[in-house]
C-alpha cells in the first residue's frame, strides 16, 4: 500500500492505494502542531481502508511547515557570515523596488538582522585566494556567533563556487565552538554565482532548517511509533527525499506542497488526457496553478517568496491568495475585494459554524446554490447557510448591494484572480491556454473551472476523481530525486564534450549514494558572450557543443525572436539529477450509480433548475449541463453549455458545446 499526506493550509488530505482502490481521508489542519492534523488524516484513511499501519510500504509527505514559517518570519534566529564589507549584501540586494508606482513601499525586511551579520577577513576572487582565512579570523568569526546565541548560521563568502576552503573552515570552526547549532554554506547549497541569490538561498536554508528539522522528527517518532514505514519528503523539484535528508535543508522544501499538486497533475494529464494540462489547485487558503506539458510539469530554478529569492530547482508554481476560506471585504475606496487575507481552518468560513463572521468565497457558493445545506464537505464539515448569509448580507449593506449580487461579486472577482494567475504561467511565457486543458483540483477548484476555462477560452476539463486530494495522489507517485547546480563559465576552447561530460559526471557521483542505478537528467544554461542572462536547454550528459548551440539558437529565436549565429557562447551552469521513478497508481471509476436530486443554483446570472449527482460517478457516465457533482472530496459545477463523460480512471472529462 502506498501512502501520500498532503498538508493544506485548511485541511489535511491523505490518500491511500492498495493496487487497485484509493482510499482517501481529510482531517482540519492543525497549525499549532501540524503532525497532529498529520495522524489524524491517516487513522481516517486507514480505518477507510480496513488496512493497519504496518501495511504500509511507502508513506510520502508533503507539507507547509517551511513556507508558512517564512512567510510568517518565524524561523531560527540566524547568523550570515559574509566576506567583510559584504554583510549587507542580502538587504541591498538587486536595488529593485517592490512595486513600480508605490515610491513608499518597503522590501522585505532582512530574515538575519544588522547585528548578527559578520564580517570574515578574507578574499577568493574568480581567480582564486587573494586574502587568506586566518585560524584566529575563523575562531573569532565562531565566538561572534556563540555571544550572539544564535540557532542556525549561514556562511556565503564571494566565490566559494570558485573555491569553498574558506567557506569549509568557517563552518568547522563554528561547528567546534556551536555543536549542534546548524550551519548552511552556500558551496553546499547553491554552488553557483551571483551573490545576492546565493546569500538569500542561503539564508532561507538556514533560517528554514531547524524547524524543519524539529518537525520531521516528531512525525518520524510519532510515525514509526504507529507502524508507519520511514518517511518521505516531497522536496520543491518533484521529488522526494528521506526526511533525514530533507530535514538537513530547509530551502529544498518550501513549495513541497504544490510540488505535490504538481506531480499529481501530471500523472492525471498522462493517464486521462494528453499528456498537457494547466493545473489549478484551490484550496481553502490560497490557489496554485502550473503548466503540464508531454506529461512532466514545468521547472524552474528561480522563485520569490513574498519578495525574497531562492534559487534553487523547483516546479514552476505561482499561486495567489485565492481559496475557498478567502475573505471578501469592502476597501477604502468602497469596492469589493477577496482575498489575499483567509479565514484559514480556524475558525474557517462562516458557514462552517465554527466562530467565523466574515463572508468568504465558500459562503457566496452556498448562498448561491453551487454547495448544498444539506451536504458534508469532506472532513465531515457541516455546512450552516444561514450563518453564510448573515456573513454575505452584512458586506452587501456596506457596498450598498444585495447579498446575491455581492455573492455573485465575490465568486467572479475570485475568478479573475486564477485567470490571472493561469495568464502569469502561460500567455506572459509565450504559451497559448487554449492547447491544454484545464485541471482543476482541490476542495473548491471544480467549481470554479468551467468559468476560468470560458475566460481563457480553453475547451476542455478534466478533474480527476480524486480531485479534492490530488496533491496527496501526486506525493505517493513522486519519484526519488536528488538535484544539483553548479557554475562552470566554459567558452572557447574549454567548451568541449570531454569537459562538459566530465563536470557531469562528477555532480552525478556526488549525488548518487544510495541511489546508484537512477536516472540522470541533464540542464544547461547559455548565453551569448556579454549577455548578462542565460536561457536554458535540456541535453544528454555528454553533449556535443554543437548540439548544444543549436538548441540554445532555437530557443533564443523562441524567447526573443532572433538568435546570432556569429556570436560566441558560454555555458554557464550545469544542472543535473538522479532520478528514480515512482510508482504510477492507476485509479478505477467506481462501480456504483450516483445518487440524483436536482436544486436551484445560480449560474450565468440567473438561477436555473439543476440536475444533482452526489457520490463517485462510474465509468461511462454521460451529463450535460447544468448540474452539479457532489463529488466526496470537492463540487463540480457544470454550466448549461458544457457536457461531461467520466473515464476508466474515475477522471471527469467535459467539453465546451458550440
């Protein structure tokens, strides 16, 4: 059986396959201990499943401690150990200010203080040691950092992906002066130049593990106390790790959540379409979207957390503050607004009844028909309408609207802000929505999607059965992954196979404990000389240059509508990863006809008599709009112009009617 544990920032999903059925289960997250939400998921899950915990034979996890713990500044007091003259790196950054038009604006504020930055007397340069390290400078940089008593410390001298001796005997010396204290060194997390990025990534590793670490190894006791195998970690690239390794750095983890999402995605687009989708994965507290293209989600190596860079390989995600627990409110200037605040699990919506006041998403749908009173959301959630329209009817009398139109507000405005969200992914890279189709998944996603779709003009949805758990789903079929970057800076006579196949060979060694017969993955980021950017391109572990100035021109000509045949190239990074695949579950429809009711549900501005199906649908089955699918773990809902057909795979596949 294979296991997957997914937390939210509302709930706590689990799914369990047994080779031929998922299981699923979802509990309230619990942010004063996540792992208590954790158990909680997989009792339910296995009770579902009449399977004990020693039947188990992997259990994948997924989950928020690290990025909420960023976004929410409460990691581990930190040093930075800078090349002095350098401590301030991390608040200068790249002098860019946050928002073009808001002059008084203010970044964000630094993770590691003015006071706990330290200055090291020495000097690397691209061409090696200029200014020795000391002993008595590496001692005296340690006894810094032990009077400032602080948790973690993260050491990013200049070049160190030149030469990391220096960086070695900082971080010996405070390991001697600090045992127990951790210590991330950039040569060891982010190998690569451009300072600011490799001292943020750096600092965020630092800043991030010791927590990371706390938690992994309450759940890793707690789990292996019920019977549970060992655990694994989704890391940000798709991949999963031991918690061991994953807890040794806090960077690798933070989107571990929607890396889940992700990969479930792609497994969806491979097993019940072709291949591409657009993922859309909405919560309760927020809305992740990515792009699926020949069945392997897109990455990245660059991402922004509320405006703080980390620079590592990670699946490419943009998420905005739109879930089901958004708050709707009125602005100073008397227009409705949703989100990015969310009422979160506690006390959640209104209508969950549970001490939450304030009208959210999830409300204007049951004001609006799209959720039944009658009906349990998953987790056994019981849904109050009246409390729902209390909440709706007190923002509509402050816009001076009725509780119908400002519910109808609320969803379209929610709307937008995923079409804008899908836009960032697809139209602002060069990539036209209308060839994928759209996946639509977590508890409130499918109700949303037919609306998106038609906005973006895309034709198709597919909303998997497990819809509502479909980041749990992509944890337990996550591959094994180790990844590494590293900058070589090779051009003219040096850019030859040998070289390159050699550089390859070498990071692959080093990643392969343990994991010896894996996959290798190649990447390589080029320019043109004097370029100050480069522009990646996927090659074997050793490439010929040619081939890879040929797909360098090409995707050069894609990006930026030309290419220079005449111009010298330069390979600046390599990128390589062990990878061993993951198991592929293949879920079956159910066999079991639905259950058929039909109500009123507001759709297309005006309310319209809809047919209800509540319960797994069964291969074959055929509906056409309106109606609506209660589905054990999210809603579908389908305007009058669109038609469905379910798969063998339980996979709700609907087209657009012309």
């Amino acid at each position: 059986m294979l296991l997957g544990v997914d937390v939210g920032g509302t709930f706590t999903d689990a799914v369990l396959f047994d080779g031929s059925e998922l299981h699923t289960g979802k509990a309230p997250t619990t942010p004063d201990d996540q792992a208590r939400g954790v158990m909680a998921a997989v009792e339910q899950v296995l009770a579902s499943a009449g399977a004990a915990p020693e039947d188990v034979r992997r259990f994948a996890h997924g989950m928020t401690v690290g990025t909420n713990a960023l976004l929410e500044q409460r990691g581990a007091r930190t040093a930075l150990v800078a090349t002095a003259g350098f401590e301030d790196v991390i608040e200068i950054g790249r002098q860019a200010r946050p928002s073009l038009y808001r002059l008084c604006e203010a970044p964000p504020t630094p993770l590691v203080p003015r006071e706990l930055r330290f200055g090291a007397r020495e000097r690397v340069g691209p061409d090696g040691v200029i200014a020795p390290l000391a002993d008595a400078e590496a001692e005296r940089v340690a006894a810094l950092a032990a009077e400032a008593g602080v948790e973690s410390v993260a050491i990013s001298l200049l070049f160190s992906y030149v030469d990391a001796a220096h960086e070695e005997r900082l971080a010996r010396a405070i390991a001697r002066r600090l045992p127990g204290v951790h210590v991330s060194a950039s040569h060891r997390v982010l190998p690569r130049f451009r300072e600011y990025e490799r001292t943020s990534t750096t600092v965020i590793d630092a800043y991030l593990a010791p927590l990371l670490g706390r938690y992994l190894r309450s759940l890793s006791e707690t789990a292996r106390a019920a019977g549970l195998p060992a655990i694994e970690v989704m890391k940000s690239s798709g991949g999963a790790v031991d918690a061991a390794e994953a807890a040794g750095g806090g960077a690798w983890s933070v989107l571990s959540g929607p890396a889940g999402g992700a990969v479930g995605a792609s497994l969806i687009a491979r097993l019940s379409g072709d291949g591409s989708a657009l993922g859309l994965d909405m919560g309760g507290t927020s809305c992740d979207v990515c792009v699926v293209e020949d069945g392997a989600v897109r990455l990245t190596d660059t991402r922004q957390i509320e405006g703080r860079v980390i620079q590592l390989p990670m699946v490419d995600v943009h998420t905005v503050g739109a879930g089901g627990g958004s708050i709707a409110w009125r602005d100073h200037g008397g227009a409705l607004r949703v989100g990015p605040r969310s009422a979160g699990a506690d006390p959640g919506p209104a209508c969950y009844g549970r001490g939450g006041t304030e009208p959210t998403v999830t409300d204007a749908n049951l004001v609006l028909g799209r959720l039944a009173a009658d009906t349990k959301l998953a987790g056994g959630v019981e849904l109050d309408a009246e409390a729902a329209e209390r909440a709706i009817a007190r923002l509509a009398g402050e816009l001076g609207l009725s509780a119908l139109e400002t519910a109808e507000g609320i969803v379209r405005l929610a709307d937008q802000e995923m079409v804008r969200a899908l836009r960032v992914v697809t139209v602002e890279r060069g990539v036209d929505p209308r060839r994928f189709a759209l996946m639509p998944f977590g508890g409130a996603g499918p109700a949303h999607a037919a609306a998106i779709a038609e906005e973006l003009g895309i034709e198709r949805i597919l909303c998997p059965r497990a819809g509502g758990v479909l980041s749990a789903l992509g944890l337990l079929a996550a591959p094994r992954r180790r990844d590494a970057s590293r900058t070589v800076m090779l051009s003219g006579a040096d850019f030859e196979r040998a070289r390159i196949a050699g550089i390859v060979e070498t990071m692959r060694a080093e990643l392969a404990p343990g994991m010896e017969d894996a996959d290798v993955e190649c990447g390589y980021e080029l320019r043109y000389r004097g370029q100050a950017f480069e522009l990646p391109v996927a090659a074997g572990p050793a490439p010929d240059p040619a081939e890879l100035r040929a797909a360098f021109d090409a995707e050069h000509e894609r990006r930026y509508g030309f290419h220079d045949p005449d111009a010298e190239i330069e390979l600046v990074h390599v990128n390589v990863a062990v990878v061993e695949r993951g198991p592929e579950p293949q879920p079956r429809a159910a066999a079991d006809e639905p259950e058929r009711t039909a109500r009123r549900v507001r759709m297309g501005g005006e309310w319209v008599e809809a047919e209800v199906l509540r319960g797994e649908l069964p291969a074959g089955l055929s509906v056409s709009g309106p109606a609506v699918l209660e589905l054990p773990e999210t809603t579908m809902v389908l305007p009058p112009t669109w038609h469905a057909r379910v798969d063998e795979h339980g996979t709700i596949a609907a087209e657009r009617r012309r």
